[in-house]
C-alpha cells in the first residue's frame, strides 16, 4: 500500500488535475491512496469567506460566488458536458454549506471555521475523482471524516488513534485506488481539521495505521533543497534525510515536513518522499530511519521580518529564573513565538515573530519594570551543519547582532544591509 499527498498546487486549475491524472499513470494506481488538499488558494478564499459569515459582513455573496465561480470553470475546464454527474454532486456539497450558514447558531469560531472550511478538500476530491473515472482510472471517494476520528479541540484537533486505525484497517480497500481529503477528520457527526500541514499528516496517518510501503509528497519543486531558492542563488538537493534530522529542520522553522508527519512514519519506518509532479524522471528526497544527511552540507533556515528583544533589570540585577520566567509569560500572553534564546548575566535576548501584531503592547508592558532595547525587521538565519564558509557567507548579509553556535546548529540575527 502506498499513500500519495498532492497539495493545493497540485490541482490549481484544470491542467494541473490532468497532471495528477499522467503521474498516477506513470506510478500505478493499485494499492494506493491519494489524500489531496484543497485547489489552489481555496483554503484562503474559504477564511474569507468564514470571517464575512461569522462577523456577518456585507461581502459574504462575494466571498461564495468567488468560490463557486472558480470550481464550476474548473468543472468546464476538465468536464465536457453541464450534464455530467459531478454537476450535481457539487451543487449538492454547495447546499449543505449554504444550510449549514442558515442553521448554524453557534458562535465559537474555531468550531464554525472547521464546519466550513472543509468543503474546499469536499469539493476539490470529488472533482478529481471524477474526472479520473471520466479518463477511465477507477477509484472510490472516501468521506475522510468517517475515517479519521478526532477529539472537539476544533482547528487542532487530536486523533483518536485507536479508533481511527480500527476503522481504516476494516474499511479500506487497499488494493484498489482510493482518493480522499486531507486535513480534515470527525467527531461523531461533527467536522474537525488537523490544525498546520494537516493533508501531510493526513498521509501520515493512513500510512501508519495501514502499514503502508511509503509516503510521496508530490510538489512543485524537486525534492527538499539545503536553502530556500527564493533567498540564496545555489541550493542543493538534500537526496536523503534523518527522520531526526527533519524534525531538527522544521523546528528551526524549515518548511520541510511538520514533525506530526514524520512521528507516525517514524514509529513504523515508514520512508517519505518528496518528488516532483512535473519531472517524473527524479527520485527527489527521501526521509527514513538511515543517513543523517546526504549529501552533508549546510543547510540554511531563513526567518524574516522577526523582533530581536534585549531586556535588562532597571536596578542592574542579575537576570535570572524568577524575572526569566515572568518574561516568557508574558511572550505567552502576547503570542510572541520565540526562534531564539540568549542569555548573559545582565541581560536576556529574544528574536521573537510578531504574526498577531502585539509587540507594542508586550513593549509597554514589560517597560514599566525593565530596559527594553529592540531591533525590528532584522533576519535568523540558522544553519545546520555549518562550517566557517557558511558562516562567513551569512555573516556578509549584514550586521551581526547576535551569533549562537552549539554542536551542529549556528544561528545568526542579522540586520540585513539594504541592497542584500
């Protein structure tokens, strides 16, 4: 049994389903089954669409007639005749929608959000399936909710594992093809969503309780690179990695794979590959229990747009576990996640993203019991298995503020020059 992932790129309009369909000619369709996300930017438009109904905005007919319009040219896109069956199956799943937005009266976002959401991987999966038998691939559409069971901490829900393999070991078909949703699952009648990289899990997930040969990632690139192309000129396949080793990268902030993909495979050794959907030919990189990294070269993280706090005591008092502690506390409350941790006895440094736009707040604050100096808009560049070229490559960007060095990781916070 192998389980194939193809996120939202992977179906963004009519040409790149029909290449889903020429890469699992190319691989084989038995004993497989296809978890696949959303289309496109649909996820986005969905968010739009949730915030219009639950703040009860006057965009909410905007925000459904852009996810209706876009998913019925993609049907004209791929579909031959209006009469076609997957007509009406997506007019019924936009039905359901509409009459959940009518009968809904909740008003806990998180459980709302999840209520909706989920018909973009609904309406996604049930066009490429039948599209597939259209061309002739047969398969089965699962209801990934009737599959995967899950808690009600909606928008990150946990899996109810025992439950959850029970049911898949019975009612999976495992020598066919199967096509299914990813990041969604259920409790009892109620829809929930895996929370960030959820389709990847979802993989993850039927892998493990299937005991599956493998994992494919399928993506536009072709394989996992040491560096972000967008940011360094010369990257390198990374043509093996360490489940360990992927693990150390995405918690560095890599985009690699989430550590809950990787925790279930690693239990059953399970490998993952990443590959290209465009280049059929490449092997791309492969995750597994064996080789740290291959080839072994640095590996360069990059975080943007991050704060770089200093915070000394105003009575020039040692900085130590009682003050520490009411400073993380406070990070918590304003939901500043911390990247990077220095400490002297005078002084505590932290480079901290602000998604939610409280650094402000967390500033004045803390200013009225401590000296606070910050730098915004400065760069974490973490390299794993650096060596003093990389360093000094890093190191050429801009001024160093802060450098951090233990065994295998290096980390510098570096206010960029302006043409860098």
């Amino acid at each position: 049994m192998r389980i194939f992932k193809f996120g939202g790129a992977s179906v963004k309009d009519p040409e790149a389903v029909k290449n889903v369909a020429r890469v699992l000619q190319h691989e084989g369709t038995e004993n497989t089954l296809v978890v696949i996300s959303a289309m496109g930017k649909m996820t986005n438009a969905f968010e739009v669409l949730i915030d219009a109904y639950y703040n009860k905005k006057n965009n909410l007919n905007e925000a459904l007639t852009f996810i209706q319009d876009f998913h019925f040219t993609m049907l004209q896109g791929l579909f031959s005749t209006e009469s076609h069956e997957v007509y009406s199956k997506v007019n019924s799943l936009f039905g359901e929608l509409s009459g959940f937005m009518i009968r809904n009266e909740s008003r806990n976002y998180n459980y709302v959000y999840d209520q909706m959401v989920g018909y973009g991987e609904l309406l996604s999966t049930i066009i490429v399936s039948e599209y597939l038998q259209e061309i002739g691939i047969q398969n089965t559409w699962l209801d990934v909710r009737e599959f995967i069971k899950t808690d009600t901490d909606y928008r990150d829900a946990k899996i109810n594992w025992e439950l959850t393999e029970q049911i898949i070991q019975e009612k999976v078909n495992t020598t066919q093809l199967n096509i299914t949703q990813g990041f969604l699952g259920s409790h009892e009648q109620q829809t929930t969503t895996l929370g960030r990289e959820g389709s990847d899990y979802t993989a993850g997930i039927f892998a493990y309780c299937l005991n599956a040969t493998s994992v494919t990632i399928w993506k536009d690139v072709e394989g996992v690179l040491n560096a972000d192309p967008r940011v360094f000129s010369e990257t390198q396949l990374l043509e093996e990695i360490s489940y360990a080793e992927a693990i150390e990268m995405a918690f560095y902030g890599a985009s690699v794979i989430h550590p809950k993909t990787i925790q279930p495979l690693e239990k059953k050794s399970i490998p993952l590959f990443v590959r290209s959907f465009d280049d059929l030919t490449k092997k791309g990189t492969k995750v597994t229990k064996g080789v740290l990294l291959k080839p072994l070269t640095s590996c360069f993280i990059v975080k943007k747009n991050q704060i770089l706090i200093s915070i000394s005591a105003k009575d020039f008092s040692f900085m130590v576990e009682d003050n520490i502690s009411h400073v993380f506390r406070k990070l918590h409350d304003y939901q500043l996640k911390v990247n990077l941790i220095q400490n002297s006895a005078l002084s505590f440094s932290v480079c901290v993203d602000d998604k939610f736009n409280n650094f402000e707040a967390f500033y004045a604050k803390l200013q009225e019991m401590y000296v606070i100096k910050s730098y915004k808009e400065v760069t974490l560049y973490t390299i794993r298995h650096f060596n003093d070229e990389a360093i000094d490559s890093i190191r050429k960007r801009g001024k160093s503020i802060i450098r951090q060095i233990n065994t295998e990781t290096a980390q510098l916070v570096i206010q960029e020059n302006m043409h860098s």
